[in-house]
C-alpha cells in the first residue's frame, strides 16, 4: 500500500503474525478451545507494561447463564493526550466454525504456513491458485473469520497501551467467545461495559466491530465497510395434521404436506425481503424441515417442524410475524386446495364416492395458542408447561430450537380442537437491527469519521473502499445497540416458547449501552469454508489504519 500520502501506521508484519498466532489456537465454538485462546489472549495482554501498571484494566471473565464453561477478554486504556469521557469500544470475536469441511487435512486448518504449503500440490482454480502464490493471501481456519479483525483491533490496543499520551479519551477492547453459536460472550460482556461506564465515567460514543467482509458478487472488486447491521430472526412453524394409515392417504392430513407447501411459500419468496436505505436483504430460506415422529411407523406424522433464516433491515419483530402470518394462511390454503384436487382426481380415477374435506386454514401465534389454552385450563395448564419446561432442561441433547418445538407440541397436546393447525413462534436469537443514520448527534460523528478515513486512505489503496448501511451477516454488533422499540422486543418474548427457561436475551442490558455501531474487518473469501483465506494488503494494512483514523477523529470530536 502506497504511504507517500498520508502518515500510516506500520502494521502489516505485527498484524500477520498476530493472526498466525491466534489462527493457532484451535479455538472451535462449543470447545475447550474457547477456554484457550481466551486464557493466551488475557496472558499476552496483561504482559504489556501499561497493564502491569494497570492490572485492573484487563480482566477474564466467564460468560453468564451459559452451558458450557467459556470466557471473555475485556481491556481499557485510558488516554493521556487529552483526557476525556468519551470512549469508542473495539469489538471482535475468538472462536470460530469447526473443521469437518477439512477432512483428512483437519491438523492442518490451524497452521496457514504448512496448510498453504500443501495447497501448492492441490488442482484448485486458477484465481485461487494465483492468491496461493502471490504472497498476499492467508489461508487457514478463522484468518478470515474473524481472527485477522481481531488481530487488527489488539495491534490498536497495544499500540495505545504504549502510547497513551497520544490517545484522547478511553479505547475499550471486548474480545468475546462463541459469536458463531449463540452470542453469550457479547451479552456477557455487556455487564461489564455497564459497570465500566458507571466506574470509571466512559461515555461509550462508537464501537467499532471488525467481522469479515466479501465480495458481493461475482467480479465486485469493492472492499466493503458498514454502518450498522441486519438483524436476524428464525421464525418457525410447528404443524399438526391429521393422522392417518398410509393405505387410506386420503383420509387424514400429512403435515408435511402441509409443511412442504409452506417452504415453496417463504423460501427465496423477494416479497419478503426488507429494503431500507436503499439495501435489501436477501430472502427466507429453510434451514430446518422435519416431521417428528420419533420412530419409523406405517401412519403419517402427526407433526411437521420447519424454521426459516430471516434477515431485517427495518421491520421489526413484530412486523415479521404479520407478515409471516398472511404466508402461512396462504401456504395453508393452497396446500388444502392441491390436497383436495388431487383427491378428487383420485377419487374420479378409482370410481369412488367424493367427501367433503372437513379441514379449513388455521394459523396460530404462540401467544395466542398459549393464550387460549390459559383462558380454558388456567393454573393447571400454567402449572404443567412450567414443570414441562423445567424438565426438558435436563435434556442437553436440545438447542433452543428443538426445545421450543417440544413446549408447543406440549401445549398442543392441551387443544380441544385438535383440527390441523400451523403455530408460529421464534425459536432463537434475536440479532437486532441496527440502522446508522445520524439520528443523535454520535451517529453523525460516527458517520462523518469513516467517510473521511476512507476517503484519507482510498488513495493510498488500489481497490475501491464502499460504505454502506447494513452489515449483511450475523454479528455480535447487534447486541451493541437497538434501534426496536418496545413492541418489537415483546413479539420476541411472547412469540419464543423457551423464554425464561432455555433462552433469555436482556435486551435492556442492549438499550443501556446504545452505542452506534461500525464494521471495519478483513477482506477475503470462503469464510466458513475449506479455503477460508485474507487479503493481506487491506486485512493487515489498510484495515487497521483505518480503524484507527475512525478512532482518532470519534475521540477528537467534543
């Protein structure tokens, strides 16, 4: 990267080794891997003289009202130039996706130099095989995603844990587990944010996350920064039918029937994708269809189990459910009318009498599902979903998804009407929405301040640096900030039958913090796959100069 035109930091050599160390430590979701990194990563900065000096402040902790044992990595340093409350947040994550995708060459997902050594002898393509050979390319798990981020962000911290005098107000540094799984580590960590703001008086004004980026399509050679984030749901359906022998078909219902008619309603459908800002997201897909029957029998299921990626830019959750309802009446209807034409058709070719179908669409939220069945049963029915719920908590072999879907086939059980019926509910996470659009005045310096360090650095840059407003994948950036109101928040609660007991988010703890949110990462491609690999030249150069350009222009702003 050309410097002639504007004082850069040297950063490219400590940041790649940076990320060769931290792409080292196998530091897989769900492993004990999460535990060592965190352990070296808290070890490697509390060796620095500024945190000897100040050993309070740098901290493990491990995360809260989470499964398995698992830790954060929390820093500060506390600028001396001028003194100041106001403080930008640097946030990245340690863990990463396994490596079954590796196969036979799983030892070597964690060593980029012996891996990239051995992809020499492989047939890849020939763009592929050009990054290989060019010296400007990483390969290996999490150099991309997002270990070279995070390595940017602890090249920053240091540089100002040796350089106070030259930071004006407070650089906070959150290096959380297990973003690719359930975002315990950043909610975690937001206890702690809390209380440091109420300590030490930090006026949390930006944060800064340094997630991955790519290209968009095919040939895009933009390097891609953004202001905010989609949001994320996982909208789902349990679905009853009505069971039957699979020698008189025609006599009972398959929810999967019933369930296949929905995903041809929601998957790929662009009515549902959400434009704001002038971006939108991309469709609904399936992630998950199943009927559970436990066992394998000669009668149809009695229930069918389907969820759906679903990523926001605007609506809120509650809109989402609206929305989702008038496609589930419409899957539901047209499912019922297949069901009957083929009937008829059978009926005409088998010489047999026609009867009327006795079904009609029915398509529940949870909550009002949970509410009719507490009008017609009251305590008893209250009673026995708690004592339900309690006891599915010790089934460990249950993730939130698997768990709600067995409180509403619980609560299902409780129907007087046992007519086939769709009910919809969420069975995740919530990643919030976050839209940047200089509404307070600390979105607007925000805004200001990475145009301007794009435009210092795009000419010291070959390729074109966009801006743009959403983040388009998960992020723990959504739970820095909120832009829902109270209404979008309570759909979550009132619609997730594991809320409380599997599953509770404090969004609260989200709105208390409320800081504007950036995402400035590496540049590469095949995140979450077997050639996972970083552009050298934006990851280790231009990404962390222009970090530290948004950071310097934030904390200067009075």
């Amino acid at each position: 990267m050309d410097q002639s035109q504007v004082n850069l930091m040297e950063s490219r050599e400590e940041v790649l080794e940076l990320t060769k160390q931290l792409v080292g430590i196998q530091s897989i979701v769900r492993t004990e891997g999460e535990k060592v990194i965190a352990y070296s990563l808290h070890t490697l900065l509390s060796s620095l003289p500024y945190f000897t000096s100040n050993p309070s402040h740098v901290t493990i902790e491990q995360t809260t009202n989470d499964e398995i044992e698992r830790y954060n990595v929390l820093a500060f340093v506390k600028g001396t130039k001028r003194p100041s409350n106001r403080t930008v947040i640097l946030m990245g994550h340690m863990d990463t996706v396994g490596v079954d995708d590796f196969n036979q060459s799983r030892e070597y997902a964690f060593l980029p130099d012996d891996w990239m050594d051995r992809l020499t002898n492989e047939d890849l393509p020939a763009t592929i095989k050009d990054q290989l050979q060019s010296g400007d390319w990483l390969f290996g798990r999490g150099a991309l995603d997002m270990k070279s981020g995070l390595a940017s962000h602890i090249y920053l911290l240091k540089y100002y844990a040796a350089h106070p005098e030259e930071l004006e107000g407070n650089l906070v540094f959150v290096a959380e587990c297990d973003e690719e799984d359930g975002s315990h580590g950043i909610l975690s960590a937001l206890t702690t944010l809390a209380d440091w703001k109420k300590e030490h008086q930090f006026d949390y004004v930006a944060a800064i996350n340094s997630d991955f980026v790519s290209p968009r399509s095919e040939g895009d050679e933009n390097r891609y920064v953004y202001k905010g984030a989609a949001g994320k749901l996982l909208p789902s359906f349990f679905i009853t039918g009505a069971e039957t022998h699979v020698g008189d078909v025609f006599e009972g219902l398959d929810p999967n029937f019933i369930a296949a008619e929905l995903t041809r309603q929601i998957s790929y459908n662009p009515d549902l994708c959400n434009e704001a800002l002038g971006e939108i997201t991309v469709p609904p897909v399936a992630l998950k269809q199943t009927d559970l029957k436990p066992t394998y029998t000669v009668q149809t299921a009695l229930s069918a189990y389907v969820y759906y990626n679903f990523f926001i830019h605007s609506w809120s959750p509650k809109e989402v459910l609206e929305k989702l309802k008038e496609q589930a009446y419409i899957a539901f209807t047209n499912a019922l009318n297949l069901f009957e034409e083929r009937y008829r058709a059978f009926c005409q070719i088998n010489h047999q009498p026609y009867k009327k179908l006795p079904w009609q669409p029915r398509v529940f939220l949870y909550e009002e599902m949970e509410q009719l069945l507490i009008d017609a049963h009251g305590d008893p029915f209250i009673q026995h979903m708690n004592d339900f719920k309690q006891g599915l908590l010790n089934d460990d072999t249950l993730d939130t998804r698997m768990f709600a879907a067995r409180v509403v086939e619980e609560s299902w059980k409780w129907m007087e009407d046992k007519s086939p019926a769709i009910m919809m509910f969420y069975s995740s996470l919530y990643s919030p929405r976050i839209e940047l659009t200089g509404k307070t005045k600390n979105e607007q310096v925000l805004i200001d301040a990475l145009e301007h360090a794009v435009d210092e650095i795009q000419p010291n840059y070959e390729h074109p640096i966009a801006v743009r407003n959403f983040f388009p994948y998960i992020s723990d950036a959504s739970f820095v900030a909120i832009s829902d109101d109270a209404a979008g928040i309570e759909a979550v609660e009132n619609n997730n039958p594991g809320w409380g007991t599997k599953h509770y988010v404090d969004y609260q703890a989200i709105r208390d913090i409320n800081v504007p949110v950036i995402n400035v990462g590496p540049y590469g491609m095949d995140g979450h796959k077997r050639l996972e690999r970083v552009e050298a030249t934006y990851s280790f150069e231009v990404v962390p100069n222009l970090t530290n350009l948004v950071i310097q222009r934030v904390l200067h702003t009075s």
